[in-house]
C-alpha cells in the first residue's frame, strides 16, 4: 500500500479548509436570520405594535424548545447515534422550515386584539407567538448545526490548527450577523419589514447545498480512513452525561459560556435600537455601530485562535475578555456619555472581547472532555448557554417596558391618531384605498413620525395621564383636520396619498414636541445587567484558571503539538 492511500483526507490541509468553509456557510445563514429581525425593533412597534416586552419574548423563543424540551439535549444523542451528516443536513432543513413559519407570521394580518394566554408567559399576542414559534423552531435548528459544525471541525482538525478553524468557523458565521446587524433595517425601510427574513431564506437554501457538498466530503473522509487506525467513536450512553456533568472544569467553562455570551448575543438584539435611542442615531445607518462587533471578530477571531494554537495561554485569554466585557458596558451605562463615537468604540471593544473568550473558550473543551464525548459535551454547553439566551432577553424587554412604562402607549397613540387621520383626511378628499394599502400607509407614517422625534428633538420629556394623553391625540385629530381641510387634491391618487401623508407626519411631529411626549427608551437598566453579567463572567473565567492550573488540563499549553 503506498503512502498516499494511507494517509487520511484530514492530512490533505486543502480538503479540511474545504470542510471548514463548507460546512461553515449553513451558520452562515443562520447567524444572519438570527439578527434579521433586531434592527427591525422599532418598526415593529410603530407598524405593528410590538411592546419591548414581545420584542423580549420574540427573541426569547429562539431558545425555547432548546430549553424546555431538551431538544439540545436530543441533539446531541441523535448527532452521536446518527452522525454529522444526517444531523447536520436535518438541522439546516429545520431552520429553513422555522424561517418560513416566521416569514408566515410576520405577514400576516391578525387583529390588533388578538392575544392568546400561554402558561408561564401570559397574555401574548398571536402574531408574536406564531413568529415566536418560527424562531423557536429556527432555534433548535441552529443549535443543533451549532454542534454538529464543531464536532465536524474537531473531526478534520484535531491536533492541527484547531482554534484557527474554529474562529474561522465563527467568523464566516458571524459575517451573517455583520450583515444583518448593517443591512435589516434599511432593507426594511426601502422594501418591507419582512424583506430582512426573505433574504435569509436564500442564504439558507445556499447553506443546505453546501451541506450536502460536505457530505460527499465527509464520505471521501471516511473511505480514506477506512484502513487507517482511528479513534473508533463511541455511541452515545446516558452516563457520559454524568461523567460531564461531574467535572467541575465543565461546570466553569458552562457558566462562563452563559455569562457571556448573554452580554454578548442579547446585546446584539437590541443594540440597534439602543443606538437610535440614546445616541440619536439615524435608524437608516444605526445598524452600522453594532455590526462593527461581528465584523471585528471576523477578522480578531480567527486571529487570537492562531495564537492560542501556537502560545496557549486559553485561560488568560479569557480573563482578558471579561475584563474587557465590563469596560464596554460599563462606559455604555454612562447617561452623560451620549456621543455616539464613543459608543462605536466601544462595540469595537466589545468586539475583541468577543473574540477574545470564544477563541480560547470552544477550543479549551477537547482539553476537558474526551473526544468521543464532545457532541455531548457541547450540547450540554449549549444548552446552559440556551436558557441564558432565553431568559436575558425577555429580562431585558420586560426590564426596558417597565422603565419605560409610557413609551410603548404613547407609540400605540401616534399609531391610532395617525390611523384616525388617515380615515378623516380620505374621507374629507373623497379617496378610496384598499385596506392593505391604508395598512401600509399608517406603518410608514407612524415610523417616520417615531423616527423623526427620537431623532431630532431635544425636550425632556413629560409623562402624562391618562386623561391627558386622550387631549393630546385630540389635537393631532384637529391639527390634522385643520391643516387638511386647505389641501388640494391631486388628479393622482398617490400624489395626494403623499400630500395626506406629509401633512399627518408634520402635525403629528408637532404636537408630540409640543406635549412632550415620551417615546425615547432609557435604556440605562438593561445595560446594567450586561455589566453585572461580565463581572459573574471575570470571577468564572478566574475560577477556571485555578482549576486548570489543579487539574493540568493544559488550557494555557498550545493546541499544535510540535
Ligand atoms: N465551536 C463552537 C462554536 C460556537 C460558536 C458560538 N455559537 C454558539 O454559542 C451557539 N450556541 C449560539 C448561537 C446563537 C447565534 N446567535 C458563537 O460564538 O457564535
């Protein structure tokens, strides 16, 4: 037998490079869906009258069949049992079906009213649970690629440059939030909110055809192998749960994934809207800030990776990251501090931190666990890492609604005095619309109205009664009616749709500044529970390092054996 026919594909650097972007480009797709709809927060609430407390529960569910049915859990038996082909492609089909449920609900047209009661939950409107739904379903499977993409990377890479690839992995997967964060809300503007998720179905579609691209390589993998002693795989067995779960090295590495991560991922939810919020940036461009944080780790990630491999020094690595975790979040916390400069760079900060930990954190638990039991090992990870991910951002809707208590009502009365305009000023012009046509024209009028005084005015604002605000929506009524009783009609239907439109967008801008309504969030608590997050997070990467240092894990020894 010669040399080449014993050698396993993995040897071939072309082939696992190949795997890698392979395999790579499903998370891609995932990672953009995943952020599609965050920058679309306040035209959600404008146009369809999402409260921060639904946006929370929205993005909340992407975690909850993970979470509660354990499905990450089952994940990982199947991928043990079944492998990393069928898993993998199943799993990217998963997300393709979550994605279309939400794309369902999203355009659909539920009654205003319409709410369901759920245990646990509440009251929640039934267009949020059917995208809740969707994103659920989403959610396990990303998760479950989530895994499978690392064990297949650990299956090409061990004993190679193993962080590399793992940050490289990454970094293509988070282009996708890059781009999403960068892309959504401007898509979202010039098309329709819901355009953000009809891209995403054709970057997955691209994701399941390089899956399956991978598993013809993966086939080859296993030919090559076929005479070559491996590691064989053991199946799955309930007790390598126990085993993993007795490891205390296991159990810092879990917390500090959860930790940070949920300063990390939740953040990215809203960060958009924080931005347009408190840093007064235009909701066009307020994207761009955020999406320097995954677009940094593109490049930092796969770079501090390489260093790990070859330095080691994991443990430190990771110190370093929440160090730098609560820097950014504590400086966000800062109410004086509004430029939004400073707020850039500090989401590139946070951007090295997030490169930072990850980089040293996935690669450090071959070091824990044994190779046959990592597609375990993870899922466990994973699924801590969930209920973080489920809980933090629901914290953060219901903490953002009940600081704000004023601001999602007064948004739901610029919406129906605008709707009431509308009816009144076509009424007066004798023009007839159709109802999605109405629909469309009081969702884009409330957002630019929203938009424009978040922007642009300065006032403090004042919380009013009740009472009070039912005057304030009767002066737009007036101020509206007024100014349009000296308008013109035009020959052309929509010329004089525009001319409507710009009349209730100005007299509504106007009474709201003059009242000084409150619609700005405060977004003051919620970055405080990202900061409290990152110093939990030091104190575990910190316990960590004394346990490696106990236990010899070798978390600080280089991953490319010489
Ligand atoms: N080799 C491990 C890669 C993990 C990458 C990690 N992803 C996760 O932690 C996922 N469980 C959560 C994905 C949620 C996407 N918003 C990462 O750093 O992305």
């Amino acid at each position: 037998m010669t040399e080449t026919i014993k050698r396993s594909l993995r040897e071939s650097p072309k082939a696992r490079w190949t795997a890698m972007v392979l395999v790579s480009l499903s998370a891609f797709g995932a990672y953009y869906f995943n952020y599609a709809l965050s920058p679309v927060k306040p035209m959600l609430e404008s146009a369809l009258g999402w409260t921060s407390s639904d946006f929370g529960t929205y993005t909340s569910s992407y975690a909850w069949f993970n979470v509660y049915f354990f499905m990450l859990i089952f994940s990982g038996i199947i991928l043990d049992k079944l492998g990393i082909r069928l898993t993998g492609l199943s799993s990217a089909l998963l997300m393709l079906i979550g994605t279309g449920i939400n794309y369902w609900a999203v355009v659909t047209d539920f009654p205003d009213a319409a709410q369901v009661a759920l245990p646990l939950i509440g009251e929640i409107k039934t267009q949020v649970l059917y995208s809740s739904l969707g994103f659920a379903l989403f959610g396990v499977g990303t998760e479950a690629s989530g895994i499978t993409l690392t064990k297949a990377i650990v299956r090409w890479f061990k004993g190679k440059e193993l962080a590399l690839a793992m940050g490289l992995q990454m970094s293509i997967a988070r282009m996708g939030t890059a781009l999403a964060l960068a892309v959504a809300l401007p898509l979202a503007i010039n098309f329709h909110y819901s355009s953000p998720i009809l891209w995403a179905f054709v970057l997955m579609f691209i994701g399941v055809i390089a899956f399956v691209m991978y598993i013809f390589l993966d086939l080859k993998l296993e030919k090559s192998e076929k005479e070559i002693e491996v590691d064989e795989e053991e199946p799955f067995r309930l007790r390598d749960i126990l085993s993993i779960i007795k490891n205390r090295g296991f159990w810092y590495i879990a917390i500090l994934c959860v930790l940070f991560y949920s300063a990390v991922f939740p953040f990215l939810y809203y960060a958009t809207d924080f931005m347009i919020n408190k840093y007064r940036v235009a909701p066009g461009v307020a994207g761009i800030i955020p999406s320097l944080l995954p677009f940094g780790t593109i490049f930092l990630t796969p770079l501090f990776g390489g260093i790990y491999d070859k330095k080691g020094k994991g443990a430190t690595i990771m110190i370093i990251g929440a160090l730098l975790l609560i820097l950014v979040h504590g400086v966000l916390a800062i109410p004086f501090l509004d430029n939004w400069i400073l707020a850039s760079a500090m989401v590139v900060v946070l951007g090295i931190a997030f490169s930072l930990v990850p980089s040293a954190m996935w690669p450090a638990v071959p070091k824990i666990i044994p190779e046959k039991r990592l597609g375990t090992a993870y899922a466990v990870i994973f699924w801590i890492q969930n209920i973080g991910l489920m809980l933090v951002p629901l914290l953060l809707g219901i903490v953002l609604d009940a600081t704000n208590p004023s601001v999602a009502t007064n948004k739901a009365l610029i919406r129906s005095s605008v709707e009431q305009s509308y009816s009144t000023l076509l009424a007066q012009n004798n023009i007839t619309v159709d109802a999605d046509e109405m629909k469309r024209a009081v969702e884009t009028t409330t957002t630019t109205v929203v938009d424009s005084v978040v922007k642009t005015s300065f006032y403090k604002e004042i919380e009013h009664s009740a009472a009070e605000k039912e005057d304030v929506k009767n002066e737009i009524l007036k101020q509206v009616a007024t100014a349009g009783g000296a308008f013109e009609t035009d020959e052309d239907k929509s010329t004089s749709i525009n001319k409507i439109q710009q009349i209730i967008t100005e007299q509504t801008y106007q009474v709201i500044e003059k009242n000084k309504l409150n619609i700005r969030y405060n977004y003051q608590a919620d970055i405080l529970i990202f900061a409290m997050l990152g110093v939990l997070s030091l104190i575990f990467a910190f316990l960590l390092k004394r346990e490696d240092r106990k236990k010899g894990y070798g978390l600080e020894l280089p991953n490319i054996k010489e």
